[in-house]
C-alpha cells in the first residue's frame, strides 16, 4: 500500500482491573479514540470480562480441555492446537494476571469480540485483541493478532517489484501481528497497560468488519511444519480414495530417504523401492496382478460373482496415480547350518524391510501425501518380477498406492495402549 506516514502508539491508562461482565467497550471511552485509530487490546482483559475464568488448581486440565492437536510436547511445555486454530504454548491457558488458583482462558470467539468492541466505539476505528506467542526458531516472545475488525490482516505483494526491478513472489505481511507487536512496545507484560491505540494508520481501517484473523491462519495443507514431534506418527492414516492431483515424484523419492533410514541387521540395506510411475506401467502390473489372483480364486473354488466382489475391493490401487512396489533383499544376510538359524535370519530381514516401509508411509504423510499398503504384490510374486523386470532375488513386499486424500480419513477407533503392554 502505498501513501506510508508517521504512526504513534499510545498507552491507555486508568483502566484497571478487569471482572467478569465488565463493558471493555465502555472501558475505552475515556481513550481520546479518533477516526483511522487502531485500538490493540489484550485477550486476557476480554476473556475476563466475558467470563472466561477458570478456577483450578494447575492448568494441565484447562489446556487439554482447550486443545484439539498437542504438536509438541516437552517436559511441562506443550505446545497445541486450539479450536480456534491456533498453534501456541499452552493452548493459550494462562495462569499470569489472574487471582490465585484461577486460569484465563482465550475468548470464545476472538474476532466476535472485537466485532462487538467495535460496534459500541463512536468513531471509525479498527480494533485488534492481541496475545503472546513464541516462535519455533528464535528465542523471546512476541505479541500477535487473535482477533480483528475493521482492520486490514494481510498485505499481498506478490506480483509486484522491488525497487530493484525483481518480481516478489511470496511476499505476504501480517500487518494485524505487526500492528499487534507494536502495540506491545507500550503496553508490556508487568505495566498495568492492557491497551493501545496505533494512530496514522487510517489506510488500514476498513469501513466493515472485514475478514478477521482468519486468513492469517495457515491452512493444515500448506503448513510444511504442520506435524510436531508428538503426532508425526500418527499422521500416517491408511487412505484409500484419491484425488486426480497429480503426484510429486521427488516427493515420493524424499520418502525413499527415510524409509532407508531404518534399522536393518548386520549393517545391511534390505530395501529397494520401484517407482511405477508411468500410467502404462501401472496398468500392466495392475492388470497382471488381477489375472493372478482370480486364477488363485478360482483355483480355492470361489464363485465368480464373489470373485467379482473381491476384485473390486482391490481398486484402491487401480484408483492411486501412483505406485510403489517396496521389495526385500537378503544380500549380506548369514547362512547357517540349520533350518532354525535360516528361518529367524529370514525373519530379521522382513521386520527390517517393515519398519523400512512404515518410514516410507510416514514421510509420505509429512510431504502430505496419503497412502494405502497393500498385500497383493506378495501373492503373486513371480508375475510382479516379470512384469517390472526385477531380479529374481527381489521378493515385492506388497504395493503401496500413493496420491493425494479425496476426503479426510475416518478418525481411528480409540486405542488404550495399556491393552497392548504385558509388564514382567
């Protein structure tokens, strides 16, 4: 935007503690408030005054109430998602500026309070309610927009140039969070100053209520960083309907690394990943699979109508634009004298191969890209090395089908992890 001024932050003093039922409205009447002010308040005298107090005597019940995702989990930090969308310390539970044995809460509906704050204000103002934020790569905290009216959120740059001549292609400002930071430099944490008003930024102000803050929020599938610690694992879901997106392959070969990233014995590499990825080489494999297992069907006597059926349940990955066959390798396993020894030899490689794959799944799922892992290929072995021209010494470990989710997966049944632990 162009036409850029001289801006002023202004503390606003006198306001005093803040109670339940209390009009923050009214609070700001004495404010000297002037058409194109930007009013900064902090979330806590809001939810203070809209009840959102809660008594307890620590606050891990508070946060796992507020929070929808933990991300992260260290010690007694944790960082969650809230309903709201928020990713920050705590789920925004704070248990500073509040009496003893209570905890605040974040407001309800951030961008409706500052809808209803504004709406009670005489002049043209926007306002913004602000709370604290850490940031995951630098140190010391910052304040940001968590609520918004009347206020312009985001400056989008791109397509223009600098003054250099060079295209801007993912410049996008916060303007809220920096008006939000800004406001803080006369606020602060232990002043007693739970208000500000930004003066000589009209441009900024809108005539309605505008969007809020919800297009700062970065949509779940854009977020390269969306998966914390806590939940990497659990973000591998098992999906079988696919969009018609097309696939990044060096998406899928990123995937690759990690899967070779895993524990194999006798410091071996047990695991080579075929690529189908041309339609035609899809379709050959596809159809030759099928041709097998009917005559394995036929041959265990089914019905052709049920064979049919069961057919059909296969198409999950006739329905994936993209394929990987993970096989197993014995090379640089031992050879012992009895059968015993060979058999476990065996089995090593195949749970090495395993947790190969399942790194596979869930790098894939960080590149945000769902999958499905498949038995067939185990069945029909010989056909699958044929058809892809692998060595004979490959075994296909099933198929895995790769794309992007049609439609989010159905929430996992709940598990109780004491049912799968037996103590000695």
């Amino acid at each position: 935007m162009s036409g850029r001024t001289a801006i002023e932050i202004l503390p606003v003093t006198g306001i005093g503690e803040v109670r339940p039922g209390d009009d923050v409205a009214a609070l700001l009447q004495d404010a000297g408030l002037r058409d194109g002010d930007i009013v900064v308040i902090t979330s806590k005298i809001v939810s203070k005054a809209e009840g959102r107090v809660r008594r307890a005597p620590d606050r891990v019940a508070a946060i796992e109430d507020e929070t929808t995702r933990v991300v992260a989990r260290r010690g007694d930090t944790v960082i969650s998602q809230t309903r709201h969308g928020f990713v920050m310390a705590a789920a925004g539970v704070d248990a500073s500026n509040t009496e003893a044995g209570t905890v605040l809460l974040l407001p309800e509906d951030p961008d409706a309070s500052a809808r209803r704050i504004r709406a009670a204000l005489a002049p043209r103002v926007g306002v913004i309610l602000s709370d604290t934020f850490g940031r995951p790569w630098r140190h010391g905290l910052t304040d940001v927009a968590i609520g918004a009216a009347g206020v312009v959120p985001l400056e989008d740059l791109r397509g223009a140039t600098d003054t250099h001549g060079n295209p801007l292609n993912a410049t996008v400002t916060a303007l809220a969070d920096e008006i939000a930071a800004a406001a803080e430099l006369v606020k602060g944490k232990l002043a007693g100053v739970p208000v500000a008003v930004v003066r000589g930024l009209a441009h900024l102000v809108t005539d309605d209520d505008g969007p809020g803050v919800r297009p700062l929020i970065r949509p779940a599938d854009e977020d390269l960083f969306r998966y914390g610690a806590r939940d990497v694992v659990f973000a591998r879901r098992t999906i079988r309907e696919f969009s018609a997106e097309p696939v990044d392959p060096d998406a899928v070969r990123r995937a690759v690394a990690a899967g070779i990233a895993a524990p194999a014995p006798h410091h071996t590499t047990p695991w080579r990943f075929v690529l189908v990825e041309s339609a035609g080489a899809r379709l050959k494999l596809l159809d030759a699979m099928r041709e097998a297992w009917i005559a394995d069907l036929r041959g265990d006597g089914f019905t052709e109508q049920s064979i049919a059926k069961r057919v059909r349940r296969g198409d999950v990955l006739r329905n994936a634009p993209y394929l990987v066959v993970p096989c197993l390798v014995m090379e640089g396993s031992h050879t012992y004298r009895d059968a015993r020894r060979n058999a476990a030899e065996r089995e090593m490689f195949v749970v090495a191969t395993g947790a190969g794959v399942e790194n596979f799944l869930i790098q894939l799922a960080v590149e945000g890209l769902g999958s499905a892992w498949v038995s067939s290929t185990m069945f029909c072995r010989p056909v699958v090395r044929e058809v892809l021209d692998l060595p004979e010494s490959w075994d296909p470990m099933g198929c895995v089908a790769v794309g992007h989710a049609a439609a989010p997966p159905r929430e996992r049944p709940p598990r109780d992890p004491g049912d799968f632990i037996v103590p000695r």
